[in-house]
C-alpha cells in the first residue's frame, strides 16, 4: 500500500503462468524433464522482457548470445 506502481492483486502473474496450463491441457506433458525446464526459461524470459517494455525477439537473441540480464 505504500508503494503507488505495484498494483494490489496478482492478475499479471496468474496470466504470465497460464500458458504452462495452456501447454499442458493440449500436450499433456512435456516429453522430458529438459524439455520443460528449457519451456520454463523461455517463457519466463519472455514474460519479464513484456513487463519491462523490451523487444521479445531482441531479448530471446540476448539470451542465445549470453549476455540476458535484466534492470531491477
């Protein structure tokens, strides 16, 4: 309540999660344990450079390079 830009409900995070439901509804599973760890990295990444205003391509490309690191 002291802090005005974090907003008081958890709507962003319960959506940057729902396409792990999503995946899992349609596929079933993940193949491999490899598989959704790799998934999980890849969607995370994604979701954190959407809430920082950051080009998604640009940040997977960052990512491949190894040089991801995001602002706090």
């Amino acid at each position: 309540m002291n802090y005005i830009n974090v907003p008081f409900h958890n709507n962003s995070s319960e959506q940057a999660i729902r396409m792990v439901k999503v995946k899992q509804k349609i596929s079933g599973c993940f193949r491999s344990q490899h598989g959704a760890k790799r998934h999980s990295v890849l969607l995370s990444v994604i979701e954190t450079a959407k809430k920082q205003h950051i080009n998604t391509l640009k940040a997977i490309e960052i990512l491949l390079n190894g040089s991801l690191a995001f602002s706090g």
